[in-house]
C-alpha cells in the first residue's frame, strides 16, 4: 500500500539532492493507495517513521495538511484531523484552520499542538480586496481563542457582541470622522491606513481590520 511508505523513494532522492527546507503532503489523503486505510493506527504508523527516518539528520522539515473530519461534536482539535490519530500524534507541532464562530468572515488558525516551545497565538485574517481591487490575504491582530474554541465554537455564540479593543474602537472612530470630513462619504484606502498607522499609531492589520469591519470598500479613485 502507498500508504506504507508515504513516496518515501522519491522524496529520499529529492532530500539527497536538492536538500529542501520543507516538503509538504497536500493533502495527506492523496500520497494513500485506495486500498489502504488510512483510519489504521499500524499503517499510518509505518509510513510515518519512514518519511521521519529520510529526513532524519537533515534540516529538512515536514507539514502534513489533512482536512477535519465530520464528528462535529467532538471539540478537541487532536481528534478531528481525519483518518487515525497517529497523523497528530507524530506531529510536533498541530494548527487548524477553520472559520471564527463569532464572525463568519474571519478564518483563524490555531495551535493544538505543540512539544518544541510555547503554543504560539491564534491568529485571524481575512480574503478582502488589496489598494489594487485584488483578493488578498488580510492578516490581523492575534486572537485569544483556542484551536478546541475553534471547532466547538465554545468562545461565544451568535448572540454574543464580538469583542472589540480600545484601539479597534480607536481606528474605527478615525475612519469614521474621515468620511464626515470628507461630506462625500469617500475616502482613499492608501491614505485612511496611512493616516491610522502614522497619526494614531494602530498597527497595519488593526487598521485594516477596521476598514474591513467599517465595511468600506477599496476604490481605485474617486466616484463621479
């Protein structure tokens, strides 16, 4: 079965002589044969010492990405990686990624796992238009919420107000005496999130977040 040696005779020859920093299985459910079972504990096993035996000594690092499983109930993140639990247990360090329960438009990646150094902060962002119109990757500010509040959704609920900083609060008040002054109800992206870093001293994903939650959209100039 595939499943037993995860490609380990071509990522060894590539390990040899391209010596990678990093080798990612996306997903980990492709580099499985159909017949294998990849909910076997004995067989994710195996596959995993051999990749972990190619890599040893080298400074070559491993991610296996894998998608959630459907036991909806089950609020520890370790449990829900599909197929057998040996995925996570190998793992030095474990994140999931999934949408922020208390605001759909938020997706937060947060540590489960970590046995190298301190569980590192949750960390939310967003798909929003960049200055040019573009989708981007909007990072932001570090979320007090667990991977396991991630996926049970236990921090709060719909009824719950998203909790917002005093600086957030700050940013937003900004953006919005920009636009009274404005009398148009524009104003430039560019300029707004310069105005927030350089005269109120937010952070750039704080100011963006703020854009982001204000609802403002990013305009290539003015409308007639």
């Amino acid at each position: 079965d595939v499943i037993e040696d995860f490609g380990t005779p071509n990522i060894k020859y590539t390990v040899e002589k391209n010596k990678p920093d990093l080798i990612v299985y996306d997903a980990v459910s492709s580099f499985i044969g159909d017949k294998a079972d990849m909910n076997k504990a004995n067989k994710v096993r195996g596959g995993i010492r051999k990749v972990m035996q190619v890599i040893d000594g080298t400074n070559t690092a491993v991610v296996l990405i894998a998608h959630n499983n459907k036991m909806s109930s089950e609020t520890n993140a370790q449990y829900r990686v599909s197929g057998s639990v040996d995925f996570s247990a190998a793992a030095r360090s474990g994140m999931t990624v999934a949408r922020n329960p208390e605001d759909k438009e938020e997706i937060v990646m947060a540590q489960f796992k970590n046995n190298l150094a301190r569980f590192g902060k949750s960390c939310g962002f967003r798909i929003e238009d960049n200055d040019a119109g573009r989708p981007a990757l909007g990072f932001f500010e570090t979320l007090d919420m667990t991977a396991n509040e991630l996926l049970g959704g236990s921090s709060g609920n719909s009824e719950t107000p998203k909790k917002s900083s005093p600086k957030m609060d700050e940013a937003k008040e900004a953006l919005e005496e920009m636009l009274d002054e404005g009398g148009t109800g524009w104003i430039k992206a560019a300029s707004a999130i310069k105005t927030l870093l350089d005269d109120y001293g937010c952070s750039k994903a704080t100011a963006q977040r703020a854009r982001s939650d204000l609802g403002l959209k990013v305009m290539k100039r003015k409308p007639e």
